[in-house]
C-alpha cells in the first residue's frame, strides 16, 4: 500500500484495480496521480512535500468548510465567528491553514481501500467544534469513490470536498477547452464581488451556464457576459437536480476520448475551469498553465451560511456528516 516515505514525514499510498491506479498522500489527504488505462488525468505536484504549500489546491481534501465565506466571518447559535481572510475580504476554503495542509493520519480498510483521519480541534481555523473526520478512498475496476464521514461535539460549519484538477487528454497536454461537459443542474447561484454569491438562484436556460446538453467547455467561456467576466471563466455552482446519489456531471477529453461520470449526494457542484492556474511546475516536469485542468467540486453551495434559502452546511453537534462523490471512467471503446 505505501510506497514511499519522503524525507520530511510524508507518504505515498497506491492502490490498483482494472484499469485504473490511484497514488495519494498523506498531506492533505490528496490525489497525486490517477492512471486510466496509461493516461494520467489529474494535475498533481512531483514530490508529496508540495501539497504543504499547495496555494492551487491540486488534488487536495478542503475543509472544514470549501468555497467562499463572505467576509470571513459567520454567526451560529449567537454567537460570532472570525475566520482568516485569504481571497480578498473572504475566507477561501478555510483559511490559510486548510485541512489541505494538514498531514493525515492513514489506515487500510480494505484491499482496495485507504482511509485518512484528521482531529480538528475546537477553535480550529476559527470553527466551532472538536471535528473528527475520515475520507475514504476505495477503488473499483473503473471507479474511485470518496467517502467523508464526521462528527462533532458542538454545532459547527461541515462542508468538505475534493480539489482534483481533471484533464482527461492527459495531465500535461495543455488546456481544457475542448473537452465535453454535462451538468445535472437546472440552475446556478450567481455571484457578485469577491464570487460571493449573491442569494439569487438563476434558470441556467439561455445563458453561457447552460450545460444540461454536453458541449465543449470552451464554447461560451469567453462570452460577453458579467459573471464570466468577473471570475474570468467558469468559477461557479451549479445546483444540482434531484436528491441523493444521483449523476452530477459527465466530462470527456476530446483528444482520448475517456469520458469522467461524477455521482454524488451533495446539493451543488463548484464548476472552475482553472482560470487563475498560472504556469505552475507539476509531476514529469508538466507546466499547468491557465484552464489546463477542470474541477468539479462536490459541496454544499457557497457563503450558505449568510442565505437562509441555501441548503444548511451546519453539522449539529452528535450527528454524523457522512457523503459521497463516485468518479466513474470509461473509454471511447466502451
């Protein structure tokens, strides 16, 4: 299962079935290499020590709490939280000191399975709450699923996710632009200054966000329209039709021809067509510059703390968070 130890602590984990090998490390409990038939299709870093200052989030778990909290600051229960502001005025996937930087304690659960832990402690980034959580990865012959489960002994903010850049031609074959995407949403939640959203839940109907009928991703991305504007690309949620798991998106590499089908129970999905990439060095000495991969964040819907009319990312004290995202691969031959 492991197969190396770095010099500064971290580990690389492996796990193989059918057509696909997952590498993983303990920092940041990330994704560092995912093979399709010979075809890696996510961004990564060469050595595991990067993902400790990993400012682009390749392939990392983000948490508590992803996406944007407007002003870095939130109310629950009466009281008033300040968290670290690192976009602006906001707080961005927690703060500067993320879950995505944190090292994972791992545990094999299975013959195909590797799970990792992290203790939260109250206080943590600013949240309330001790948060103890675990995120699973388990592999099928064509499939990685991701399972996060979590507990807290006071009520606190919850809404973790994954980070992963895909870039189904291969992880350093250049932009994303030309790949084929299909989102499982009806509408979208716009966003104002600093990509706050702004309450509104827009019909996608009519407009570049319209991704009901698979095109390529790049088709309307530089359309005269004010929320690609100001994102400089696709930087968005899209809210998700339906409940529980259920397809949320089917992405394919127009040159490979290998086709991603995300499932997930989460309520939206954070659309970025890595717009601030900027040149980034990653593994096999691949340069990732601007939109050379895609994300598809599985999540609850951003600053859903200030709208009472978003689905709640309060996990009340003694419950259990517990969710899943499915990646689900085929090739142009099946």
């Amino acid at each position: 299962m492991i197969i190396r130890k770095c010099p500064d602590g971290a580990g690389l984990y492996a796990l193989e079935r059918g057509d696909l090998r997952l590498t993983l490390t303990d920092i940041g409990a990330s994704v560092t290499d995912l093979v399709f038939q010979g075809t890696d299709v996510v961004l990564g870093w060469g050595e595991p020590g990067s993902y400790r200052e990993n400012g682009v989030f390749l392939g990392t778990t983000v948490g508590r709490s992803a996406n944007r909290i407007a002003g870095g600051r939130f109310s629950l229960n009466g009281a008033d939280y300040t968290l670290g502001k690192n976009d602006g005025e906001n707080n961005l996937h927690s703060g500067p000191d993320g879950w995505h930087t944190r090292r994972w304690a791992a545990e094999e659960t299975g013959e195909n399975s590797l799970a990792f832990r992290l203790d939260s402690p109250d206080g943590d980034q600013g949240f309330p709450g001790r948060v103890r959580i675990s995120v699973t990865y388990t592999l099928g012959p064509d499939e990685v699923s991701i399972e996060y489960r979590a507990h807290s002994d006071a009520d606190t903010l919850l809404n973790p996710t994954n980070h992963t850049y895909f870039n189904l031609n291969g992880h350093g074959s250049g932009d994303v632009l030309g790949h084929s995407l299909r989102l499982c949403a009806d509408a979208y939640t716009p966003a104002g200054p600093g990509l706050i959203p702004t309450g509104e839940i827009a019909p996608v109907e009519g407009t570049p966000f319209d991704f009901r009928a698979a095109h390529p991703i790049g088709r309307d991305i530089g359309a005269d329209h004010p929320q690609l504007r100001a994102a400089g690309g696709y930087d968005h949620n899209f809210c998700l039709n339906g409940n529980g798991l259920r397809p949320a998106a089917e992405l394919t590499g127009d040159r490979s021809g290998i086709t991603l089908s995300l499932w997930t129970d989460r309520p939206g999905v954070q659309l970025y067509t890595g717009n601030f990439l900027a040149g980034e060095r990653g593994k096999d000495g691949a340069v990732y510059g601007r939109r050379c991969g895609v994300c598809l964040e599985t999540q609850c819907w951003p600053d859903a703390i200030h709208r009472p009319g978003f689905p709640s990312p309060v996990l009340r004290a003694g419950e259990e968070f517990r969710s899943l995202t499915v990646w689900r691969f085929r090739s142009a031959e099946r």
